[in-house]
C-alpha cells in the first residue's frame, strides 16, 4: 500500500505583518510578546490615581493622629473609640489573617493514576496513543527521518501502564 504524503498548507508568498493598504504603522504596531497596556486602565485614569495616592500618603500621619486620638476618647462612645481603635490596629499591624481550614492530598510521581480511569476511558486513552504514535510515524517518514525518535508511552503495548 503506497504511503500519501501529508499535504502542506499553500503559502500566500506576503511577509507577515499588517496588510497592504492598512493604516497600521511601524511605530505603533504591537511586536510579539509586548504588552502594551498591562493595567488596562487609560493614561488620565492612572494618573488620577497616582494622584490619589500621593494625597492620602500625605494626610496619612495627622488621619492616623486623629484615629488615634478618638480611640482614646470616651467622650465620643464606646463604638466610635472601638471602631477607630480597629483602624488603627489594621493600618499598623495589617488586618488579622483568615483561618483556612483544607485538606491538602499531595502524589509523590508525575505519572498519572490510570486505576482513577474506567474501562471505557482507558480504551480511548489507548486509541489516542496510538493515533499519537501513527501521526509520529508519518511525521518522521515526511521529515526523511529527521524527527526525534517515537518513544513508547503507557498503551503503547496494550496495557494502561
């Protein structure tokens, strides 16, 4: 039975990049791998925020002065002083750490557990190794033998593992 080669795709002989007649130009076209816009937020917006920030920085200490000072006054009542107590405590010491309680179950190997798999499951896994093992084969004939060697996984042999 004579072997088919594997029919390549037609290439358009265009350079990638923009399309001719696009309004795209070098200076603005994104580069693979660059992110040009990380925060996802405007340039006024994080401004105003930098802005935002610097204003509290600043007015930090007398705030922290001023809760402070109403945590020890009684005269104002005991949820106020209580209350301004509270942020004083989570701004200098950071707010108090939620208890987790999670059972964590840790697998010594990499391998994966085939005894978790049904029968059914198991003969798929198997009929995709080897549809896996006969693509590689005919990558290797198609490449003249340059691909790296087939490796034999579990399946392979007709067996899970």
């Amino acid at each position: 039975m004579a072997r088919r080669p594997i029919p390549q795709r037609k290439k358009s002989g265009r350079k990638p990049g923009p399309k001719p007649g696009s309004r795209v130009s070098p200076a603005t076209e994104i580069k693979k791998g660059e992110i040009r816009n990380p925060g996802g937020m405007t340039k006024e917006v994080a401004a105003l925020r930098d802005e935002a920030r610097r204003i509290a920085a600043e007015a930090a200490p007398e705030a922290m002065r001023k809760l402070i000072d109403l945590a020890r006054r009684p005269a104002r009542g005991g949820a106020v002083m209580r209350q301004a107590a509270d942020s004083v405590l989570d701004r200098a010491l950071g707010r108090p750490t939620q208890p987790l309680d999670a059972t964590v179950t840790a697998r010594q190997s990499d391998e994966p557990d085939y005894s978790l798999l049904s029968d059914e499951e198991l003969e798929q896994l198997q009929a995709l190794q080897r549809k896996a093992l006969r693509i590689k084969a005919q990558r290797a004939l198609v490449d003249g033998g340059n691909a790296p060697p087939v490796a034999s996984g579990p399946g392979s042999d007709g067996s899970p593992s």
